[in-house]
C-alpha cells in the first residue's frame, strides 16, 4: 500500500471540504487513490460541502476564552456575515474557543482536538456546519497566551455575541498588584492594541529584515536631501525613532490620553506587559469581488 503523506491528506481535504482524520482514513481504505478515496468520503456523507470548498471564507467571527491567567483567541471563518449572525455557527465558535484554551492555542492541535458533546473532531464539526448551513467555513487560526500572577483581558470590537466579534484582543499583564485595577489598564491597553494594529511588542520582535528595509528607504531619503553623511545619520535615527512609535506597542503612544507610551502606561500600573495577540476578522484574505450576473447564470444551471 502507498505511503499516506500529509501532502495527500491536504489535496483531498482541499478537494472534499472533508475533515483531516476522514481525509486520512479515506486514503487508508482505498490504498492511497485519491478517486477511490473521494468516492469513499461521498458514500459517506463525508464530501457535501466539496463544491463549497473552494470558495473564499472571508467573514465570520473571532471569539475568545478565558480561564483564570490563560486565554485563548481562535478566528473561524464563513462566506458572509449573515452566517456569522447565525447562533449555530456563533455557538459552535465558543466551543472551538473553549478547546482552544486546552491545547494552549496551538491551531493544529485543536483542530484534531475532539470537539464537546459530538463523536469528531474539531475539524470535521466544522465540516459538518458546513453542510448544515450551505456555506464555505475554515478554522483559520488560534493563539494563547498566560502569565503565572496578574490578568489575562479580553476586548472586543464591533462584538457580535457573547464573546464574539470582527476585532478581538487579549492582552496579558503580569503583576500581584490589585486585579480590578490591573482588568481596567488592560481593557484601555487592549482597546488601544485594537486601534493601534501594532506589529511587535517590542522592538527586538520586529522582523529584522523589515527593520533593514525600512532603513534603507529612509537613508536614500535622507541622502537626497544632500546634508553631509553625520546629518544623514541623524535624520535617519530620528525617523526610525518613528517608525518604532508606530509599530512597536510598547513604544507607541498611548491612544487613550495621546502622550503617554504604553510602556509608561504598564510600567505606571506596576505591571509587566508579557503579550498580547490581535486578530482582525479576515485580515490578509483576499476576498474575490463576485460576479452576481454569473452566479445566478451558473446556478441556473444547477
């Protein structure tokens, strides 16, 4: 019998929407042929949502859990928004949420995680909503975070339901100061991360390669000017001096009052900013602009 990469997995979920264990166990009984194995999945009920697949899942909801000092943030994606207001959809988001929390955010660990309640996993109840509500929907991703003494808060933009939004952040703040004064700067930190979209918590956890560029961009700026080379320098400093204000959390300035950094902020609160994560609703998807002519053409031909 032929080898069962995780490559050959991949291309049949790709082509049947099935789950990632149906995927595999269809390859196992047909010796490795991905037809037989498509075959399989349909006479199982397994491949209904296979035309679906394929098209882009850009909406839905990012939805969080909270479990003492841990949290979790997972993004599960949908085709429109009007899904995304379904409470089926929404409840079964909560629940990924809540594994989440259990494999400590890792997405391929919950995606095999065994979801509450039903006899499969989280992918393949993903699948099964699939075919139940008639749209395209993927978990995206998910994150955790903890600290060992302070808070883990959450913040929600543009909420949706209970623990569900297009905009969610965690922010995670280690302290054994008071824990209502700690929840209160981390809402106003969370809820200036959701503004902000800083790309870092710090300066040394920016993609040096981006730094570099960066650099360079504003040196030949910088050059044009015609100042001698020590001018030059100096005016390079001061703009990256600016580019981090913009791009490293705990160097930008505080949205909430406009002059303070968030790294006073923290610091002002007796506490440790540890991390933090943000998720924008299908942030770097690119959605396909349909053809609403050609759709109902295409429909009409069943």
């Amino acid at each position: 019998m032929a080898e069962i990469t995780a490559k050959m997995v991949k291309e049949l979920r790709e082509m049947t929407g099935a789950g990632m264990m149906d995927a595999k166990k269809a390859l196992v009984e047909n010796g490795g042929d991905k037809d037989a194995a498509v075959d399989w999945l349909r006479t199982k009920g397994l491949a209904k949502a296979a035309k679906k697949a394929g098209r882009t899942a850009a909406d839905g909801l990012v939805a969080y859990a909270l479990d003492g000092t841990k949290g979790a943030l997972v993004e599960v994606n949908a085709e429109t928004d009007f899904v995304a207001r379904n409470e089926k959809f929404q409840a079964m988001v909560r629940d990924i949420a809540d594994v989440a929390l259990t494999v400590d955010g890792e997405t391929d660990k919950l995606r095999a995680a065994s979801y509450p309640g039903a006899d499969k996993t989280v992918d393949e109840q993903v699948t099964a909503m699939v075919a139940t509500i008639g749209e395209n929907m993927a978990l995206r991703r998910s994150e955790g975070i903890s600290v060992n003494s302070g808070v883990v808060v959450p913040y929600l933009h543009t909420p949706i339901a209970d623990r569900e939004g297009k905009i969610g952040v965690l922010v995670a703040l280690e302290s054994t100061g008071d824990k209502e004064a700690l929840e209160a700067v981390g809402k106003q930190v969370a809820m200036h991360i959701a503004a902000a979209r800083p790309q870092s918590l710090n300066i040394e956890g920016l993609d040096q390669a981006v730094v570099q560029r960066e650099k360079d961009v504003l040196s030949e700026q910088a050059k044009a000017s015609g100042k001698p080379d020590n001018i030059i320098e100096k005016m390079v400093e001061g703009r990256i001096r600016k580019f981090y204000e913009e791009s490293v959390l705990l160097e930008q300035i505080f949205v909430i009052d406009g002059e303070t950094k968030i790294k006073d902020v923290v610091k002002n609160a007796g506490a440790e900013l540890k991390g933090y994560i943000r998720y924008e609703l299908g942030e770097g998807i690119e959605k396909e602009e349909d053809d609403f002519a050609a759709e109902v053409a295409s429909l009409s031909k069943g």
